[in-house]
C-alpha cells in the first residue's frame, strides 16, 4: 500500500502533533499511553484545554478588532481639512 500524499498543511499540523508529544513526554515524563486517570481526570484535562482555547480565541478576536477600528479611523477623510 502506497502512502497518501499529503498536502504542506497537514504535514504540518502532524509535525506539530509530533513536537507537542515529545514535548510532553519531556516535560511530564509521561505521554497519552499513561494508566493513573481515569475518565473523569481525562473529561476535566480536556475541558480544561477547550477553556484555554476560547480565551485565545477571545484574544485574537478583540486584537482584529482593535486593529480592525484602528484602520477604519486611519482611512476615514479628516473633517477638519483645509478649505
């Protein structure tokens, strides 16, 4: 069988998934293969992570806008221009 080829895209998102799991393993010394939690522990670590997501999100959201009104007032005609 022959390996899918994959676009530049998702290469990346799984290189990434490969640094964020030996990053992990470093820094936890353990990886997703680990016994010690249980369902509930594996619920609250991934709600946990969903949370962080959403105020990234909310960041970034807030920082286009920003940016976004920040254009809009620089593009605006002055209506205090010469005569």
């Amino acid at each position: 069988m022959t390996e899918p080829q994959l676009d530049s895209i998702v290469r990346s998102v799984l290189q990434k998934f490969v640094n964020r799991a030996t990053f992990g393993k470093q820094k936890y010394g353990t990886d997703l293969d680990r016994q010690d939690l249980g369902v509930l522990d594996w619920i609250q670590h991934a709600q946990e992570e969903h949370m962080d997501a959403i105020l990234y999100l909310e960041k970034l959201k807030q920082t286009l806008i920003s940016q976004e009104e920040l254009l809009s007032k620089l593009s605006r005609p002055s209506s205090t221009s010469a005569k």
